[in-house]
C-alpha cells in the first residue's frame, strides 16, 4: 500500500495543473441552441413565442440555477431603465422622455406562460428584466438539458434600439433584445445583469428561428434564410453580377404561400438559422427596398424605405469593397451574410446583423445624409469581428468591444474616402473628459458609469485610443500583428482584458501590464515635458543634453524629435525601465537609456552633427497629454490675423485684430487687440488703443472738448473746472488672464484685468466657480471679486450727461455676484460694498458702492410666440456713486461703461440720447421715460433704488430667411420707479409707479448666418442685439416733456445691457 501511494500523490499533483487549465476561459464556455417559432399579431403591436433551448454546462461546476434576461420588460415607467434615466445627470435623450409617458398599449413587456425543464415545470421568479428559473435538476458538468418556454410579449413603441414605429424612419418592428434569452455563466459566475441601459454578453450557440408575419412584410435578420424561394421579396433573386433590387411593388413568387403550415393565407413564415453567434436580431417593415450584393463569399443585404433611398445607395458598392478590406487588415469575416436595416434609434449591432436608424437622434427631424449612413455602417460591420466573432463581455469591459471597434472604423472610413486614417480625435477627446472633471476608469462596468458622457468617451474613443497608442509603445507592425493575432485565437472565446495584454506582450516581447493598468484601471492623467535643453560644441558636433520631466501622473515611453540647424532631423526614443526593451525604431534613431518611472525627472545626453534649433516630445501627438504647451523647448504659439483663437491641441492660439474707432470727445482712435487661448482653458487678452490728438496736445486740445459747455445746464448741476487730462488720457488698454485652478475643481477660475477705455481706469482680481452639475440646463455661476475704479480726468465716456459722472474718484469695493442662465432665462443677484479712498472735503458726500440688486427674466413659449417677464430690483443709500445708480429702463453709467457695443456706439456721439437717439436698454421697466428731461444732466430717472418690471411678447415671422431669420418684433409694457429717500422700501410709494407701452423690433447680430467669424473676435459684435423700440403709450407724459401726451409717437434705438 505505501509503494502504491507514492504514485497516486504524484498522479493528483500531475493533474492540478491540467484541470486548472481546462478549466481557463478559453478551455470552457457555455453552449445554447436555441429553436424558436415566432407569430407575429402586427396590428397589436405583439407576438407570441414558442422556444425550446438545449443547455451544455461545459463548466466544471453543477448548475441548480438559471437565469433569462427578459429585456422588453425595461419599457415602462417604472422600470430600473426609467429610474435609472431619472438620476443620471445627463440622461439619453432616445430614452427621455419617451419612456416616462409610454401608455399601456405602447410599454413593452414578456409574459412567460409556461416552462419546463426536461418537461418537468420548473419555478420561476421576474424581477424587472431578470428571470431566475429553480431546476427541476441540476445540470452536472459536461451535461445537457431542454428547456421548453412558451410567452407573449408585447413590443414597446419604439423608445431604445428595439422596438415598432421607429421615430424618423417609422419602420413597423426593430427587433432587438426581444426574446427570453439565457443568461451567461463564465468562470467569474452568472451575469444576469438588468437591462439598464446598454452593453450585453451571452453564451454562444446556434439559433433556428421561425417567423411569421404578413406576407406584405419584407424581414432581415441574423442568419442564413432558408425558404428564400418560398418567401421571395428579393433573397430569390440572382444576377450574373451579384447584384438585384427588389421592391414591394415587384410582389412574391406565385407559389410563396404554400398551404402548409401557414395559418392565414396573406401570411409568410421566414426561416433563418445562425451558427456561432450569441444573439438573433430581425427588423419587419412591407416598405422595405432590397438591395442584395453577392461578392467575395459573402451576401450583403441592404433593407430600407424609399424616402432615404439617397441616403443608402452607396452601400451596395461600399459593403463588398469594405469586407475585402476588413478581411485583409482585421481576418476573413467569420459569417456568410450581413444585413444592413433601417431600424432602431441610431446603430446598433446584432451577429451578421445591424440597424441603422437613417435619422438624426435624439430629434429625429433630419435624415442621415450619405456619409452619415456610411459611418454608422462601417461602425456596425467592423462589430461583427470585435462583438460577433469574439463575445467579450462588453457590459463589464464596453471598452473592448467598442473600442477595438471604433479604431476599426477610422480605418475602414479612410480606405473608403481615400483619407489618412484621423486617430488624433480619440485622444483628444480624452483629455477633453479630464478637463471637465468627468473621468472614470476604462474598466467601469458599462451601465455603472456614473455620466452617459463618461461612457461614451471611454467606450468609444478611449478604447480606441488604447489600440491605436499601442503602436507608440510597441511599434506599428507589432501593434497590427497583435491586433490580428487577438481576433484569430480568440475568435468565439469570451477573451478578456488580460488575453489583450497577454497577446501584446507576446507579439512585443515587452512588459506592458503597467500600460493597461494606468489607461484601463486609473484616472491618472499624462503630462510630460521637455523641461530643459542645453547644447555645446565638441569636435564630432554639437552635445546636447534634453531633460524631460512628468508633471502628470501616468508614465508612457517618448519620441523626441530634434530639428537642427543644418535641416536634418534626429529622432529620439526614450523608453521606460518597467518595459524591459522597447520598440523597434529606425537604425538612425537614438535610443536612450531607459526612464525609470519612478523618477519624475530624466536627463540624457545625445550628440548630433549640427545644432538643434527645435526640439519637441511626442510630436505627432500620438499620447493623450493634457499641456503640450510643454512639450517644445520654446513656447509654441499659432498667430492668426482677424481670426479668434481656436482650440487648438499643441499651440498657445492668439487672434490679432486691428482696432479704429471714433469718439467725440476723443478723436480718432487706432490700436490692436490680441486675445489667446489653450484648449478653453488659459485665456489671455491684450488690447492697447491711442487716440492722437489726446496725446498729441496733452490732454488740451480744445477741440476735444470734454466739458460740452455750449450746452444749457440747470442751476443745480454744479460744475468742475476743465480738466482734458494728460497724455495718459489718450492711451486706452487692457490686460487680463483667467484659467483652471484645478486643485480647487475643474470649474474653478482664477482671474485679473486692468483696463481703462475712454478715461475711465478698472482693475479686477476674481474667482469664479460653476456650481450644479455640467449637465445642467444653462450654467450656474458664483462669482467673487474685488475691484478698484478710477478716471484721472473729465475727459471720460459720459453716455447722457455733460458732467463727469465718475468724480475723478478711487473706488474700491468687494463683489459677490451669482448669475444663471438657461436659454433666455437669466437670475442675477449680487453683492457689493466699498467706497471711495480719496479725501473728500464733506464726508457725507463721498462716492460709496454699497448695493444690492437682482434682475431676473423668464421666458414662456406659447406656440409661435415668446413672452417674457423680467423684473429688476435694487437697493443702496443715498451717497451711492452716481456711475453705479440703476436708471429706470435703462442701465446705469459703469454698466453702459461694462457694454463694449453701447461705450463704442455711445462715444462717436457727443449727446447720444439727443443725437441718435441712442439707448442703453435695461431688463426691465418702462423705457419711454428714457428721455426724461432730455438735454440735461439728469437725463433719465436714476436713484439708488429701483424697482420695476417688464412684459414682452415676442415673435420671429422670418425664422426661415436666411438675413431676416434674427430679426424679431415685440410688443412691450414696463413699471417701475426710482427714489433715493428712505430705507429700503420705505422710500418707495406705488402712487410713483410710472408705466409704459409700445412696439419694438429686435436683430441679434450674432444669429446672422455667415457672420460667425466676424462677431466670434469682435467684442462689439459678439452677442450684439441691436433694438429700436416705439413706446406709444407714458403714463405720466409730464415727466418727458411738459408739453407731450400720453399717446405720442416716441422711439428709441440701442442695445441691450445686462446687469
């Protein structure tokens, strides 16, 4: 017995390491065949299903439990799909909110009537879209058992991916996820996920599926149809070329309705069996066009309506074309047919099977143009290699199925265009996510993304940029054999995340788990830069000694690019110490010697021939770094004349413009405004603008008369002697700065300008934070700042009076503002207090800045019309500065001052108001009291508190032409009063309430089609509205003018002034 044991001991310990790799993901996987018969009821919207499924547990382990996933179950509101849709800060807008309103008769639902096990009943519970079935037996390893199932569903209006009535193309069924569909069991367990919202997994099998529907009906589905000469509508057509068209007027075969086994004669049973696939999808619609390709061993059908007929035509050259390529680059395509169907709710994919929507989602107004249609199409096709043929389970690891996609697709749209595959995208989106703070780790289970927008990123361009940025690491051709060699061994495997690195690693002969990790498994973020480069001449050259340093957190291996002086270029590599080697590079590269990640900085020396004048890390922008201001010795900048700045991804972009204007009380001004920008993030402006015969004459050209004293004044307007300034008066400017403090969270901004127009001298510093969530409808925005005014001279921007409205005073107050918007919908409230610093003689007159104010307006839609409600509230003291005092239907002073297009308009005028007419518009109130005592110096109502309100009904009658399309009329009332007397509203009196009526015309200049150039760099022309409004009716006509009615024609022309 001793001599015995021995051998059993050695046996078993034999054995351990063979049953541990059977029992590896690749050795094992579960099997289904699936035999359906399925009968259409068309007019009620449901069907009724007969299923028998044979079951293999190839698993080591004994199964006592199954689970199906009912999908349709998820189309009603109350399901996890609509809850989950209620939370998600920016939710699919195909799901909302259809899916909140579905009626009863347009929910979607499975009613399991009976199942069996082996033709015992077994037990069955339905939570939301997951069936768990008790066994009647357990399933051992290596054994089979049928399960029996009949039910009836009714199929949901058509609300995500499946579905009847399409929205746009209003095809009758798109039928995906519509059966009762086992669950799968891999070596991590069961995956009875709900249907959430996106991305499934599924064990493979074969499916032989019966269906039958109206015999009007033309259907596509996965598969291979069977009775093709039975059912006609163009799968019994052949031509010598490959190539038919059928159409629901060319009829089925006369001997398409055999007797047998059909229950109504104006119907049709379709047969379709599909091997080795995971799933089966079908579309039914009787206005179906046909469009069938045969070529290169594989049968292209192409289903769609004759109202996009355009739109698809290209398809039957492009999908042959496309397979030969795929075939070449990806491996031969593993099935025998692809159907392409108008269907569904955008693309989606289903195994030699997709539906393509045609219309634009989520409003589904606009049909797909060609191109459109063309890239959803290549998008879904390239699925049947990287979903169809390998099954990864894309709810845990989305990115592997739509990022190996993705990646395909570029390549497949290039060969189609003649285009240079365009891969940058992908990580440029990438950094875009880490700028708006939405990252979240590759590897986050598909419907656990915590944002729609996370998902689609990372799923889609991030996977994409993982498989193309693995030619930076490993090289190109290693990267491509590694592609091919992934979909060969692992075809019809379930391959997971670490097959991908297995096979890199093994096609690359490098390390590479440090690369998954980082871009699958974390956020951290790649910012790495050329820190430093000195150079000195030797014998053999020039020595140059480059230092490169990680300011980020993820590592990557670098090419560095030298340019030298003598035209040539040297490339360098600079691979990482945890690769252990590095990629293949070009016998006239240098590689150095290896980073060691560990340390964030790394010098090397290399000697060239000639002298470097440019040196740049990573200059094909192949890694997703988020500054690449950084990567250059010397600062790159892209300079472009009368354009502004562009988000450009590897330049500090300016915008140079020249600057004339004119102003009375000035003279003729020249200058140059420059603005610059990074990718929306550090944004600078610089503007110098010099008025000559200011500086010229030193602030006394007579000329230039500041004072306007020709004018009559009032006994009560107290005049300061003539003060024209000095040369400085004549040098207007701006400087400012504002960018991302990311420590304090991505929507933090800090911020500086110092500028001084027309005489008047601002300097801010501020802080600004965007509150809310970045889905949000509008933006929320709280603002704080602390501000310091000042004008040296009389020779100031004035607007209405003749007097300097700024005293010649130092102010320094704090702010605290808080603004949302939302379309047409505004809130401001805000905040400050401060005063003047200068001595003033009477202390009681010293300038303050203390106030209080909120302007809100609120927009209602009633069919064509727009009407608007705004109201306008303020309070401070009496010894308010007067440039800061709110003017009833107006603005104030420092706020016509604020408003580029008004100050610029204003000044070319010496009495604006009397000689044009010309009005800053407030929020709200009446305007007609505009012009109050017009000529003087208390032109307006002002006071230090304002109360009022305005309605405004608009309309837009010319929304369709082109010039005329911004233009839009209103017909308007406003109340309000001013008062300076008393605390807070004790002052105010509603005997006092003046009021107002009349027509107005709007053109919001920004809106002109075209002009998008010209106003995005223009201060004065960006969201310019230019308004001329007549207000017939004044309630008391006194307060205008003694001798006017209260019917009068009035009007005014001017912009509108925010607060």
């Amino acid at each position: 017995m001793r001599s015995v044991m021995p051998c059993v001991i050695g046996l078993l310990l034999f054995a351990i390491p063979l049953l541990a790799h059977a029992q590896s993901p690749e050795q094992w996987q579960q099997e289904v065949h699936y035999t359906m018969d399925i009968r259409l009821h068309a007019d009620d919207h449901q069907y009724t299903g007969h299923q028998e499924v044979t079951y293999t547990n190839h698993s080591p382990d004994t199964l006592r439990t199954v689970y199906y996933h009912l999908y349709f179950n998820a189309f009603h509101p109350e399901s996890m799909m609509a809850e989950r849709n209620r939370h998600v800060p920016d939710p699919d807008g195909r799901i909302v909110p259809r899916i909140f309103n579905l009626d009863e008769d347009e929910q979607g639902w499975h009613r399991v009537r009976s199942l069996t096990q082996d033709g015992a009943e077994v037990a069955f519970d339905v939570t939301d879209t997951v069936m768990r079935v008790d066994l009647a037996e357990p399933i051992p390893p290596g054994r089979s058992t049928t399960f029996e199932m009949r039910w009836r569903a009714q199929v949901p209006l058509q609300t995500r991916r499946s579905g009847r009535d399409s929205r746009g193309g209003g095809v009758d069924f798109s039928m995906s996820q519509w059966y009762p569909k086992l669950a799968e069991y891999d070596e991590r367990g069961w995956h009875a996920d709900p249907y959430v919202m996106r991305e499934f997994y599924a064990p493979y099998g074969t499916f032989d599926v019966s269906i039958t529907a109206p015999s009007d009906y033309t259907l596509g589905a996965t598969g291979v149809l069977q009775n093709p000469e039975t059912v006609g509508h163009g799968y019994d057509l052949s031509a010598p070329d490959g190539r038919t068209t059928w159409r629901p007027e060319d009829g089925i075969p006369e001997d398409g309705i055999p007797e047998d086994g059909i229950p109504e004669a104006d119907s049709l049973t379709w047969r379709f069996l599909a091997e080795d696939v995971h799933d089966f999808a079908w579309a039914a619609d009787p206005d179906y066009i046909h469009d069938k390709v045969e070529a290169g061993g594989t049968t292209h059908h192409i289903l769609y309506k004759p109202d996009v007929a355009d739109s698809w035509a290209r398809l039957a050259d492009d999908m042959p074309r496309l397979t030969r390529y795929f075939n070449q680059e990806l491996g031969p395509y593993p099935y025998p047919q692809m159907t392409v169907a108008q269907g569904g709710d955008g693309g989606m994919e289903y195994p030699m099977f997709t539906l393509v929507a045609g219309y634009d989602n989520p409003a589904f107004d606009r049909k797909d143009g060609p191109l459109s249609i063309l890239g959803t199409t290549v998008h879904e096709f390239a699925h049947m290699w990287y979903y169809g043929a390998l099954g990864t389970n894309e709810s845990d690891y989305a990115w592997m199925d739509e990022g190996f996609t993705t990646y395909a697709t570029e390549l497949g749209m290039a060969h189609l265009l003649g285009r240079t595959p365009q891969t940058n995208r992908f990580r440029q989106s990438i950094v875009r996510m880490h700028e708006l703070g939405l990252e979240e780790p590759f590897d986050t289970p598909a419907d656990w993304f915590q944002t729609n927008t996370a998902y689609g990123l990372t799923a889609y361009s991030g996977g994409a940029m993982v498989v193309d940025m693995m030619g930076y690491v490993i090289g190109d051709a290693a990267r491509d054999r590694w592609l091919k060699r992934y979909l060969r061994e692992r075809s019809f495997q379930h391959p997971d995340p670490f097959d991908v690195e297995l096979f890199a690693e093994q096609e690359s002969g490098l390390q590479l788990d440090w690369y998954f990790w980082q871009f699958l498994d974390s956020t951290r973020p790649l910012d790495d830069a050329l820190s430093g480069m000195e150079q000195t001449e030797t014998a053999n050259g020039f020595e140059v000694e480059l230092e490169v340093e990680r300011e980020g957190e993820a590592v990557m291996p670098h090419d560095v690019k030298l340019t030298l002086e003598d035209g040539s270029t040297q490339w360098v590599h600079i691979p990482l110490m945890v690769m252990h080697g590095h990629k293949p590079v070009p016998d006239d590269w240098i590689v150095t010697e290896p980073w060691p990640w560990v340390y964030p900085e790394h010098t090397f020396t290399v000697t060239v021939p000639s002298r470097v004048v440019a040196a740049e890390l990573d200059p094909m922008q192949r890694t997703p770094d988020v500054n690449r201001l950084n990567n250059t010795a010397d600062f790159p900048t892209n300079v472009r004349f009368l354009r502004a700045p562009q988000r450009n991804p590897t330049a500090y972009d300016i915008g140079v413009r020249p600057l004339a204007g004119y102003a009375a009380s000035f003279g003729v001004g020249v200058g140059v405004q420059a603005r610059g920008a990074y990718r929306d993030r550090y944004h600078t402006r610089a503007m110098l603008t010099l008025w000559p015969q200011v500086i010229a004459s030193n602030g006394d050209d007579p000329a230039l008369d500041a004072m306007t004293p020709s004018r009559p004044e009032r006994n009560s307007v107290r005049m300061r002697p003539r003060d024209g300034g000095s040369w400085f008066t004549g040098v207007d400017y701006e400087a400012g700065f504002r960018y991302p403090v990311d420590p304090l969270g991505g929507t933090t901004t800090l911020g500086f300008t110092a500028r001084k127009h027309l005489g008047l001298m601002e300097n801010r510093i501020f802080a600004e934070r965007s509150i809310g969530s970045l889905f949000d409808d509008g933006s929320h925005t709280v603002r704080v700042a602390l501000q310091h005014q000042y004008n040296g001279s009389n020779r100031v921007f004035q607007s209405y009076a003749p007097v300097n409205p700024f005293r010649r005073a130092h102010l320094i107050s704090a702010l605290l503002q808080y603004d949302a918007t939302d379309g047409r919908d505004r809130l401001h409230v805000g905040a400050e207090l401060g005063g003047s610093v200068a001595q003033v003689a009477d202390r009681r007159l010293a300038p303050s800045a203390n106030q209080f104010s909120v302007a809100a307006r609120k927009s209602f839609a009633t069919g064509p019309l727009t009407l608007d409600a705004a109201f306008q509230f303020n309070w401070a003291n009496r010894f308010l500065a007067n440039y800061k005092r709110p003017q009833l239907g107006g603005a104030s002073f420092e706020e016509q001052w604020h408003d580029d297009a008004f100050r610029t308009a204003a000044a070319a005028f010496d009495r604006p108001l009397d000689d044009a007419h010309l009005t800053a518009f407030g929020l709200a109130g009446p305007v007609a009291y505009l012009r109050t005592n017009a000529g003087t110096p208390t032109a307006g109502l002002i006071g230090g508190n304002l109360l009022a309100g305005r309605l405004a009904l608009h309309a837009a009658p010319f929304a369709e032409l082109n010039a005329l399309s911004p233009l839009r009329l209103e017909v308007f009332s406003g109340i309000g009063e001013t008062w300076d007397d008393g605390a807070f509203l004790s002052g105010f009196a509603t005997d006092d309430l003046l009021t107002d009526a009349g027509l107005g015309v709007h053109y919001r200049l920004a809106d002109v089609p075209h002009l998008d150039r010209w106003t995005a760099q223009s201060d004065v022309l960006n969201d310019l509205t230019i308004i001329a409004r007549f207000p017939f009716y004044a309630s008391d006509s006194g307060r205008i003018d003694p001798t006017q009615d209260e019917i009068a024609f009035r009007w005014q022309i001017g912009v509108q002034v925010q607060p």
